[in-house]
C-alpha cells in the first residue's frame, strides 16, 4: 500500500512538473500500459509515438507527453513571424509572419 502510494504521488508530481513545462501528459496502467499498437515494450523502453508524443515505460506503468508545446507565447516570436505546429516532423517551426513555407530569418 505504501509503495502504491509513493508511486502515485511520484506520478503526480511529475505531471504537474510537465504542466508547468506546457506539455500535456498522460499515464496508462496495467498489463498493457507499454504497449503502443503491437508494440510491447520493457521497463524504461523509450519511444515516440505515432500521434507526437514521447513516452517511457515504468514497468506497471507507461507515461507519454505530447511533443507539441501548448503555450507558443511564452516565448515571444520574431517581429514578422510566428510559431507553427509541424505534424508530420512533430516539431514547431519559426515561419514568416505570412508565408508558413519561409522560415523565419535567422538573425532574430
């Protein structure tokens, strides 16, 4: 029970932590928590998973956290670009303000 407990609050703590690094986080328990698709993986296997995410396997236990940042203002652009969300490199971009196929100069 204790160590349930201590799992628990070690589970928690890291998603708040993950919050506050604005990503969305999830955890998956039981027999199938490592497994993506027909993949099983073993404790601290590391993968990315097909809908942008990285995930690691505890054992018990799997978490994955999205790779896509949730708050682009925090870090403020360039003045004439903006940030984009790539989904198939699941990556963002700095892009011209007005063209997403420009990247944004790289002097800023």
């Amino acid at each position: 029970m204790r160590a349930s407990v201590c799992l628990l609050a070690t589970i928690l703590s890291f998603l708040m932590i993950s919050k506050v690094r604005a990503m969305e986080c999830e955890a998956a328990f039981g027999p199938y928590a490592c497994k993506d698709g027909t993949t099983q993986y073993v404790m601290d296997d590391e993968w990315k998973s097909k809908d942008c995410k990285d995930c690691k396997c505890h054992g018990i236990y799997s978490i994955c956290c999205s790779l896509q940042p949730k708050y682009f203002d925090w870090f403020e652009p360039p003045k004439g670009c903006r940030y984009i969300w790539d989904e198939a490199a699941c990556e963002s971009k700095v892009v011209d303000e007005f063209d997403d196929n420009k990247p944004c100069p790289e002097d800023y």
